[in-house]
C-alpha cells in the first residue's frame, strides 16, 4: 500500500492546492512515484481524460507536477455548481445527476466505497499519495458524514499537515481555532502546521510561532513565502478576476455568473504585453483586442444575463473590428438559437448572438472526448491558424449544427465568419504555438510589434513553475519532518 500524507486547510483559498502540487514535484524528483487524490472537488474547471472521463482540473494540475497521466481515480467526487443551491453529481468521470445541496448532504455517505476503490487503485501505482481536503475541517455544520476532510484522512490513516493563510490576518487564530475545534482523535491526526503565503522578515513572527506550538502542541513544519507563480488556483477562489491593467495586446474575458473551464485562458497570462482582463458589465468591457466567451455550465442563463446587462448588444456591435472566440458555450452563444428540449438548462428555445451560422440543441447526454486536430481552413484575421495541429478535449451537454444549405455538414473545429470565432475545444490555445500565432495576428492588426517567442511552448514554461514551486517549499518547510510522518495507507471501513 502506498505511503500517505494530507494538506488541510483552516479555509478555503489557503494554497492546499498549490502546496500539494508542490509535495507531488518534490517527491516526484525524489525518485518516487507521486500521485494526488481528492476524494470530492467542488469545480466548475474540469478536464477530459484519455478515457472520455470527466475530473478537476486542480487534479490535473497536481499530476502534472508528478510528471503523470491524469486519472479519474485521483478525484473521483467531482461537484460542478448549477445554481446556488445544487450541482451536478459526477461520481468517476461520469455525471449522477443534479442534486440540491441537502439531498447531496444526506446522500454522500453512499459514496464512500467508490471513494475507496478509487484510492486503492491509486494505490497500486504509487509510492507516496498526496491527498487534498476542502474548506475546512472545522466546518461543524458539515463534519457529520465527512468524506474530504478529516472522515477521509480517517479513511486511510493519513497524518494531516494544517495550513493557514497570514496573507488572510489572524493565522495564530486561524490555525489554533481549527484545532480547538477538532475531536481528539482528529488533533492527534494533525502532525505538522505551515504558515502559507507569509510576506516579511519571518524574525517577527518567531514569538508567535512558540506561542503557537506551545497552545496547539503541533510543531511548525514551514513558513512559506507568497510565491509568484502562473499555475491553476481553485476557479471559485482565484485571484485572476480582479485583474484590471491593460496590456499591449488586450484580451477580455466575459465573466458569466456560471463560468467554466477560464483556465483555456492561462496561457496568454505568460506574456507581460498581454492582459487578461474579466470583465462583468459594459462599462468594463473598453475597447480590448481580442473578446473572449468562455464555457459556462448555463449557457443559456449566461446569454440571458448577457442580454439583460447589456454586454450582448455591445459585443454585437464590436463584432465588425474586434476578434470575438467563443469556447464551448460561449460558441454555442453565438450561434442563431439554443433549444432545449428537454430541460436541461431553461427549457424552451432561446435565440443566440446571431454572430455564427450554427444551431445548438441541448441533450441529456454529455460529450466528452480527447482530440488531437489539424485546424481547418480559417478566414479573417486568424487565418495564420490555419493547419496547425491543436489537442484539446470537448466537454458539453449540446450539439450544434450550421444553419441553412450546411446543415447537415459537420462543422470544422474552428467555425468562423468574419471577425467572429467559436470552437468546442477546450486547451486549443496551449500548444503547438497558437496563443502566440492569436497574439501576433492582433499585434500586426493593430500595427505594433509583441514577442511571443516565450508562447511558443507553454508545457516547458508550466514546468518551470512546478520546479519554482518545489525549490521554494524545500527551502522553507521542514522536508525531514514530512518525510517521517509519512505512513502507509490502512484502508478502515468507516471513515
């Protein structure tokens, strides 16, 4: 059985994410074989594995700093946000169904031996896991049936190190708050604390940290320093929504209320003469480049909300200057109309942006596939993508068709009609060189020049980042004190 160890957090947004990655990079360069397990993510950016099995992204991430194959198994709860009060239920890459937040609460304790089968065939393939928790083990209100937190590191006996945000406030509260709060049973669990995202001479905070060991009777494993670095976040917590500088070359993104799989845009944070800009209203949209819908898991409800604030009418009338890519349902928004038939999102029949000659039909079933593509003939001002190989992966609920004497074609790609672009392939900008082709057609349209040299390979810049990552938390956490709490995995049968 593999050897264990888990990243909780006292609240959401204190960096598990990243802190996990980074263990998975250090033990991965270590010579073992590394694998990162969540047993249920709450995540509207989600992936496609080579199997057509749906998973988060955050995952993904993690098994990319192993240098590993994603795999279902490492998430096998996936909950994707519909409304405010429910989600879809994924449960091994494959949807449930919709659940309310209380019928979910009650249900979940079902799930447990899936989570278990998931973990053992992990198992099987690695030396170490690294297992995330979510929010807080504290939760009071949501500790009865926990399968992600303390219930999961029960689970399988995995010693917890307990992460606190200083960046946040009150990180001496924070971390011996959550123990306070925890049974004996669960303290006794907790082996190590880190103080994550720490700005400053660490000197100052030395009498803190005595004081802290001294109340909460864990050792201090790590201060780790805020670190600069372009890597996923969790999408509900990520600070990328409040960027608002103006590059060079100006990208805006339309922030849906129900936005999905943003990550598509990554890439182009790379290049400091792009921006990345998600903008909400009209006012905010300006004048940029290049105008970008993303997925959303309401296409409908977004366009809705769209029509409603005005953004619709204002990229419509941008359309004949500006370069408008849709991805996923932002490409089934800016066809002629949206049907559903069968109630999967609104209902009923909706017209679109009127901007592409398609027609989407919402279904029951979910496309999910991996490709691998050669781009299509592409007109316009990104013609220079024409015949580039592009991979990527569809993750939709609709079909779309073109409209008029193409009807019954299958549609290429990448669909476009003059300034205006829409394709179903998520990850289509992140190889092969195509965000830096995007960004070099917008700069010879607006008559300036921009180096794109360094987008030329964005899965060798990602792994610079892993390696930053990893040299950093060596430097500052106790890697000896990580190594020996490790234990092996002991499957129990309640968590």
């Amino acid at each position: 059985m593999a050897k264990v160890i888990m990243i909780q957090g006292t609240m959401s947004g204190v960096g598990k994410s990243l802190l996990c990655a980074g263990l998975c990079r250090i033990f991965a360069q270590d010579g073992y074989r590394t694998a990162p397990f969540k047993s249920q993510n709450m995540a509207l950016n989600s992936f496609i594995t080579k199997e057509g099995l749906e998973m988060g992204r955050a995952q993904v991430m993690q098994a990319e700093a192993a240098g590993i194959e994603p795999s279902v198994c490492m998430n096998p709860i996936l909950l994707k946000p519909t409304t405010d009060v429910g989600s879809q239920v994924i449960v091994n890459g494959e949807v449930l169904g919709n659940m309310p937040a209380k019928e979910y609460f009650a249900y979940k304790k079902k799930l447990v031996p899936e989570i278990k089968k998931a973990f053992l065939k992990l198992s099987e393939q690695a030396d170490i896991i690294v297992i995330e928790g979510a929010g807080s083990p504290a939760e009071i209100n949501l500790k009865e049936n926990d399968i992600v937190n303390m219930g999961m590191a029960e689970l399988v006996d995995a010693p917890v190190l307990l992460a606190g945000d200083i960046d946040r406030g009150g990180v001496f509260a924070q971390l011996l708050g959550t123990l306070l709060l925890l049974e004996e049973r669960e303290r006794d669990r907790v082996c190590g604390l880190i103080i994550n995202k720490f700005r400053g001479d660490k000197s100052i905070l030395d009498p803190g940290i005595r004081m802290l060991e001294e109340k909460g009777h864990v050792p201090v494993a790590g201060v780790v320093p805020y670190m600069h670095l372009s890597l996923e976040d969790e999408d509900s917590l990520t600070d990328r929504f409040a960027k608002k500088r103006k590059g060079a070359i100006d990208l805006a993104v339309i922030h849906f209320p129900r936005i999905s799989n943003f990550t598509d845009f990554d890439v182009f944070e790379q290049n400091p003469d792009v921006s990345v800009r998600y903008v909400t209203g009209t006012a905010e949209l300006s004048d940029p480049d290049l105008i970008l819908l993303p997925g959303s898991k309401n296409t409908m409800g977004d366009l809705k909300w769209m029509r409603e604030n005005g953004l619709e009418a204002a990229i419509k009338k941008k359309a004949a200057t500006t370069v408008i890519f849709g991805i996923c349902g932002g490409y089934q928004m800016l066809g002629e109309c949206i049907e559903d038939p069968y109630g999967v999102e609104e209902g009923g029949k909706m017209r679109g942006m009127e901007l592409l000659p398609t027609r989407t039909v919402l279904k029951k079933e979910k496309t999910r596939t991996q490709e691998e593509v050669v781009l299509p003939e592409i007109s316009g001002v990104l013609s220079g993508l024409s015949g580039k190989k592009a991979w990527g992966y569809e993750i939709h609920m609709g079909d779309t068709k073109g409209c008029g004497e193409a009807s019954e074609n299958k549609l290429p790609v990448v669909l476009s009609k003059g300034n205006v672009y829409g394709s179903y392939l998520h990850g289509i900008f992140d190889e092969n060189g195509i965000a830096g082709e995007v960004i070099a057609a917008l700069a010879e349209q607006k008559g300036i020049s921009c180096d794109t040299g360094e987008m030329m390979d964005y899965a060798a810049f990602k792994e610079t980042q892993y390696n930053k990552l990893a040299d950093t938390l060596r430097e500052y956490l106790d890697m000896d004190h990580i190594y020996s709490i490790l234990r092996e995995a002991r499957i129990t049968e309640t968590p």
